[in-house]
C-alpha cells in the first residue's frame, strides 16, 4: 500500500513488471522503470520494493541497479552502480540448459532481493543481492560500500533475502540470508 494514502497501492510480477493501481477506481498503471541508456534491466522474480520513510511520495525498486522515484513511480532515477556480483556465469537465463528459453524471469541472477531505508536516517539505506552482496549507502545513494562479512561465518553468494535496520542506530541492521 502507498503509505501516503492507502487508496493507492503498488503490485510487482516477475520480469520487473511494476504497477500502481487505484482502489476506488480500480484502474492500474505500469511504471516500471527503464535504463535511460537503454541497459537490460535485471529484476527477481520477487524484486525488492520499498517506500522511503521521510517522503512517503518517493519510492525505490530494485534490478540490478536502486532506482528512485519521488512521484510515486511516475518518473525514476539511478541512484546506484550494479551493487551485485554482476557474474555472466549467473547470467545465462536465456540459456536454460539448451532447452527453452526462461521467459518468466525466474532464472534471473544477480539481482536486488532486499532495499531497506532507515527509519533514523534518511540517507541510509540498506541493499541485499541474490548473490551474497550486502551493500550501504550514507549519503542516500550518492556512495556505496559493499558490507558483506569478511569475518564471520556467511554463506557465499546466499540469497540476501531481508534487511531491516535498526530502529535506534543508523548504521545497524539484521540481515536474513539463505544458503540455497
């Protein structure tokens, strides 16, 4: 539901398909974003989805890139790099083992699982991959650094399948991660 106003609401579907739809009027509009340069856009099945919590127009969706949107979905910035592995090996959907081609989305690799604002700090933000990638911004997008554990015990390239920061410290957050 849009936080804002909960006559309107968001619903996703595999391939990054994204959708604001109107309770009252029961009409939906797509607003899934696109590369201005025309990049092939990365989604889960299950893309993360988030609404920001200072700003309850803006909103932020994950491909392989965190795409921004201070209008409810009706326009949309870039405001990462590819915060994943972006491994080709991981990347052959298309391939499906030689016998049909994936058209559903769910081979998709290197992709966002989980975006996670603080409810501190508007300029933090959390991110977890499908391929081990744990990555924090401070600036609200402007940097990132990749925090995935070096030195305690983490499964390689888990599914990073939620974040939820820490309602007390900014830079603290709990991580739920799958060993698939």
């Amino acid at each position: 539901p849009d936080s804002s106003n909960s006559r309107y609401g968001y619903a996703m579907s595999q391939g990054g398909s994204l959708g604001r739809y109107d309770k009252l009027t029961g009409n939906s509009e797509g607003i899934r974003p696109i590369h201005p340069e025309g990049l092939d856009l990365r989604f889960n099945w299950n893309a993360a989805i988030a609404h920001d919590h200072f700003d309850k127009k803006t909103i932020y969706y994950g491909s392989q890139f965190v795409h921004k949107s201070t209008d409810r979905g009706d326009s949309w910035e870039i405001i990462s790099p590819d915060l994943t592995t972006n491994d080709p090996e991981k990347q052959k959907q298309n391939e499906s083992g030689g016998l049909t081609i994936d058209d559903t989305g769910a081979e998709n690799h290197c992709t966002i699982l989980a975006i996670s604002p603080s409810p501190v700090n508007k300029e933090v933000i959390w991110v977890g991959t499908d391929d081990g990638n744990i990555q924090l911004t401070q600036d609200g997008g402007k940097s990132w650094t990749n925090v995935t554990p070096k030195n305690i015990p983490y499964p390689k390239n888990g599914w990073v399948a939620q974040i939820k920061p820490s309602t007390f410290v900014p830079g603290e957050a709990y991580v739920v991660v799958n060993n698939y």
